[in-house]
C-alpha cells in the first residue's frame, strides 16, 4: 500500500520569516494521515529543518548539483551539503529547471543519482510542455525523461525514489489536468517501471503536480495511481496548503 504524500514546492519565495510562518502553520496542522514534505529555497532549508524538527513533517531542496564531490563548483549546493543539514529529500528535473536552465535529461539522471548517494529521496519531475501536448507527444516525452534516468539509476533507486507528472502547461497557469488526464499518465508512469520490474513498480509514488488546489485535490488524489500531489503556488498558502493535505488522507 502506497503511502499518500504532499510535497509543497515554495519555489523562489519566502523570507526568514515567510519560512517561520509556513513551517509553524503546517506543523500546526498535524497530525496527517499522509506524508508532508516542505522544499524550500535552499537558503532557508537549516532553518526549515529546525523548525519542523519532531512534527514528522519532511524538508527537501528543490535541486541539487550534479556534482556529487566537493570541489570548484562556484555557487552549487551538493546533495551532501543539502543531506548533511538535516533536509531528506530533492527535487530534480523540475519543469523550471529544464527550460530555463537548460537542464538536459542526462543532467536530471546524474542529479537523481547524486541525491540517492547522498541518502536523499528524490522527486523526479517529468512533464510534457503545451506544444508536446497538443502535439500528442505527452506518453513519449515521458517515456524519454523517464529512460533517461534508468539510464544512470537502477531500477532499485525507485523503490523509495518519488515521480512527479507535471504537465509544463499546467504549472501556474490554474488549469490543472483533468483527474482522468493525470491517471492515463501516472498508469503509464507505473507501466514504464513495470517493464523493468513489475513489484518495484508497484512501490514508487507518482505524484500529480500543476495547478493543484484545495478544490481539485480530493478528486485528483482519487485516482488509482496518483499517490498525493507536488505543490506550486498553494504551498504559500497556509491554509489552502493544509486542506490539501487533509484532502490526502481522505
Ligand atoms: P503550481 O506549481 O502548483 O503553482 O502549478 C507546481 C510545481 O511547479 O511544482
């Protein structure tokens, strides 16, 4: 039995004391029947951690470097460094990152690996843009992100390794997939893995992410495959991020 999970993606937000505020809402939302992560920017992650410390509530980055040894990286944080101040998990391969950083698949491979080295979870992003939508691409951009990560990760790596569906085109934008969209994906997600080994398959949580809000979770959260949700926009939201989280547990 999977376990439901909600992921809150702060993005480039917040402050000192935006991070107190959050932290202390969601803590002081507990107990949840479902796993809670927060990824704030990586400035306020020693903070975050220190502030959800024995809530049970997770903190992530939202990247690491692909860098896993120390060295002249001027200005990247390693998965070590993100390990060694108390945070658990990672994002890799978000939608932002790819295009406006010029994340390639390879270097969302090799991040995914330097986060489970350093004893990271990793939440792999995987989505397809608007053009590729309407393109009717979504299953092959999928298929390509997702190979390319096997490429560099066993398939073992996704027994505790999260994915998270994102179509580009509903990030930020209000309209999120339709739960019948996202669970054709996520059973395809879940199909993909099975080709390389049909119990781990079973095992990885798949989340939906993109637009989601406390009106659309419940019945999104109801699908067979979509395993709880990685949230943008309402993670800032104390209040909408909370009835998300109890939509999960229903
Ligand atoms: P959104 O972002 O919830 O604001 O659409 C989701 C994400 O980018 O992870």
């Amino acid at each position: 039995m999977r376990r439901k999970l909600v992921a809150g993606n702060w993005k480039m937000h917040g402050s000192l004391a935006l991070t107190s505020e959050l932290c202390e809402a969601v803590t002081a939302g507990k107990p949840y029947d479902v796993d809670v992560v927060v990824f704030p920017p990586t400035l306020y992650l020693r903070q975050a951690v220190l502030e959800v410390a024995g809530s049970g509530v997770g903190v992530g980055a939202q990247d690491v470097s692909v860098h896993a040894q120390d060295g002249a990286y001027t200005g990247e944080i390693s998965a070590r460094m993100i390990a060694d101040c108390g945070a658990g998990w990672a994002i890799v391969g978000h939608s932002e990152r790819r295009a406006d950083f010029r994340e390639s698949d390879h270097d969302v491979g090799r991040k995914f690996a330097a986060a489970r080295k350093a004893g990271l979870t990793p939440v792999l992003c995987v989505g397809e843009t608007h053009a590729e939508y309407t393109g009717g691409h979504t299953l092959e951009v999928i298929e390509r992100q997702l190979a390319a990560v096997l490429e560099h990760n066993p398939i073992e790596a996704f027994v505790s390794a999260v994915i998270a569906y994102e179509p580009v085109w509903a990030i930020g934008s209000g309209l999120s997939a339709t739960p019948e969209q996202a669970q054709h994906v996520h059973a395809f997600i879940r199909s993909q893995l099975g080709k390389k080994d049909a119990n781990i398959s079973l095992l990885t949580r798949l989340l939906y992410g993109g637009s989601v809000k406390a009106a659309n979770a419940a019945e999104l959260f109801a699908q067979p495959d979509v395993d709880g949700g990685l949230v943008g926009g309402a993670s800032l939201n104390t209040e909408e991020f909370v009835k998300i989280c109890r939509a999960a547990g229903t």
